[in-house]
C-alpha cells in the first residue's frame, strides 16, 4: 500500500466523491423542481381546507371542490380571513401559532360574527405524539369547540358538560394544556378582529 | 451465481439473519413508528425501497470506490433515496407525509442501510445485493407489522385507524407512548428467538 502514488492516495478520492455528489444532486433537485409545484399547492390546500374547517363551510376534501369554495366565498383582509357562508352568514378565521409539547402548532380558529362565538377549530400543522397529543387533529376534539364561547376549562376527556369546558385527551394532558391555552388566546385576541374592521 | 445462494440470500434476513431480532440493528425507527400501522407499512415501504436500491447502488460502484471514502459514498447514495422517497411523499400523500414528520427523513441514519451495504453489498454482486437489501427491508418490515398490529389494537382498539374493538375498550394509552414500544419489541424478540435459535447454540 506504500507504494500508492499521490494520485490514488489524494485526488482519486476526491473525483471519485465530487462525481458521486454531483450525480446524487441532480437527481435529488430535478425530482424537487419537477414536483415542487405540487407540493405548493399541497401546501396552500392544506391552509384553504383548514379555513373552510373553521368557518365550518361543508366540502368533500376534494382540492378542486375546496380550491373553487376558497375562491367563491373567502376574502382577506389584515390576515383575518372573511368567509362568507353558502347561507350568507359570514365567518372570521384568523391563524394563531402557540407552543405544542413537541413543537409549533399552527390552528385556524373561526369566529361567528359576534365575535365570541366559536364557528370552528382546524389544525394547520402539528407535530405531537402519534396516537396521543395528535389526537388534537381528530374530529371529535376539534368539533368540541363549535358554537361555544370561551375562555375555556380543561375536564377529563368524555366529562364536559358546561359551554366553557373543554374535554382533554386521556394521555396527553401538556397537549391538551397547550392546546387550551392556543385556543384561550385566539379568544382574547378576538376584538383585535373587530378593530382591524 | 448459484441458485441456491438466492434463496438463502433471500431467506436468511427473514429468520436467523433477522436485520431486528437477531442483528438488533434499525431500532430506534420500530421503537418509533410502531403505534399505528399505517405509518408502519409507509415507513417499512420507504426502507425496503432505500435498503434496495443502496445496496444495488453501491455494489455496483464498490469497485470504483475508494475505500477510505467508501462510508461517504455510501451516506451519499442512502440519503439520495431517502429524499426521493420524502419528496414522492410531500407531493403526492401529503397527509402521510404530514404524519410521518421526521421519521422519512431518519431513515438516513436506519443501521440496517448502512450495515447491509458495509457487511454484504461491499462484497457481492449487484443482482444478490439487491435480493439481499430487498429481503432484509421485508425482515424488518415484517417485525414492524406484528408490533404496530399489537400495540395499535391494544393502544387504542383500532386497525389502520378502524375501529375493532368495541367502545367497552379502554385504550392501554402505554401501548401507544414509546415504553409501549420497548414492552412488545423485547417480547418479540424473545419469542423469535425461542423460535429460532436453538438453547444453547450460538447460531
């Protein structure tokens, strides 16, 4: 092995490397800019679905069906979104960022135009235990929160019975405590909603 | 090459050879993703693709790599797959992908990949490291299955989020946390074990 000339020794390795990096490059950034429209629009539809969620404007989960609803119905003003109803009654969705146990999350909360009333809860992103904390996501603990008025209390899972409880997650109580305060706060903040008006 | 070098190349890592229980190797990543099946079956998909073509990969290249570089190389290759296998996902089941968060991307620093390459396709042929890395990603998938069935259906009475336990279950909210993981994979083990090596014997 002495015998390696400086060739071998030094500069093969670093053609051989610099060759490998430039093959794996190309093909890792044209698969990402040939897709990357798509995961734009993956993008924007998970923020539209989480409105129409919140305003709670039925849709079938379909991007067109969602996309074209969006269009119709959904106005920005001051990043609150004004979303008019099919019925006419108008909803106002603001996105609100507060600490996880994990990590950001990111909720779409809608308001009846009282300003009080909640019309929905929708997560954007979240990034909780699989199973547990991110069980937030699921139907029945978002659905909770419609047509209910806060400040909110945290009660057992399956136990809320008064307009201002809230059932937590068997499990996942700093989640559920997390989650309550992200909502609390979207609740205060409400009037901020009526004076950007 | 052999017929009979295939079929044991193929069915060594899903008994004795066992990339889980025998080598004890990807374990952060079952301990990890087991609590639900569908992220299971996405994530053992994921690794038999990566742990396929990596090694079919470098066996082709071993010749041509320099061994003092060779780790580099082969880091390389693995992370190339594991971004196609997370941008095909962002784009196209973006909800998966959503749910899986971090975990495609760890399938870079997954020991199996990098032991299979180092222990067998740095060695053999393209074609039987390709058998080779295909069949040890089914090895590992295989355990990750019977541990997601398991801690899904007694975490929360469901299957691939189907509910089949009636409401007079009580979710064992342990199953679903990561000791829920160390519990079921320790008893896996020991089964295989039992089932595969002889008391007493050291193969």
């Amino acid at each position: 092995m002495k015998t390696q000339s400086f060739y071998t020794r030094r500069i093969h390795p670093i053609v051989v490397m610099a060759l490998v990096s430039i093959a794996c490059i190309l093909v890792t950034a044209t698969l990402h800019l040939t897709t990357l429209e798509r995961v734009q629009t993956n993008e924007q539809f998970f923020v539209w679905r989480s409105v129409l969620d919140a305003a709670g404007v039925d849709h079938d989960g379909q991007p067109a069906s969602v996309a074209a609803l969006f269009e119709d119905g959904v106005s920005v003003q001051q990043d609150i979104y004004h979303v008019e109803r099919p019925d006419g009654s108008l909803r106002y969705v603001r996105q609100i960022i507060g600490p996880g146990l994990w990590g950001p999350i990111t909720v779409m909360v809608g308001f009846e135009d009282d300003l009080t009333t909640l019309s929905g809860v929708s997560i954007v992103s979240q990034n909780e235990t699989p199973g547990l904390g991110a069980r937030i996501e699921e139907a029945w603990f978002t659905g909770q929160f419609i047509g209910r008025q806060g400040p909110f209390r945290m009660v057992e899972e399956g136990t809320s019975e008064a307009d201002d409880e809230m059932d937590a997650i068997t499990g996942a109580t700093r989640t559920s405590e997390a989650f309550r305060d992200i909502i609390n706060r979207a609740v205060a903040e409400s009037d901020s909603i009526a004076r950007g008006q | 090459m052999a017929p009979g070098m295939v079929k044991k190349t193929f069915l060594a890592p899903l008994g004795k050879d066992n990339p889980v229980f025998a080598q004890i190797l990807g374990i952060c990543s079952t301990l990890a993703v087991t609590n639900k099946l569908d992220n299971t079956v996405v994530m053992s998909l994921g690794v038999i693709f990566t742990l396929a073509l990596s090694s079919w990969t470098i066996s082709l290249l071993r010749k041509a790599i320099p061994s003092r570089i060779r780790m580099m190389v082969e880091t390389m290759v693995i992370a190339t797959y594991v971004i196609i296998v997370d941008i095909v996902l962002k784009a196209f089941y973006p909800d998966m992908w959503r749910q899986l968060g971090p975990y495609v991307g760890l399938i870079i620093t997954n020991c199996i990949v990098m032991g299979r390459i180092e222990a067998f396709a740095m060695q053999n042929k393209p074609s039987l490291s390709l058998i080779d890395g295909f069949a040890s990603g089914i090895g590992y998938a295989y355990v990750l299955l019977v541990i997601a069935f398991f801690r899904e259906l007694l975490g929360t009475g469901t299957l691939f989020g189907f509910q089949i336990l009636g409401s007079w279950w009580t979710g064992w909210a342990i199953m679903v946390m990561p000791p829920g993981g160390f519990f079921m994979l320790a008893i896996f083990m020991w089964i295989a074990r039992e089932a595969f090596f002889k008391e007493g014997s050291n193969e």
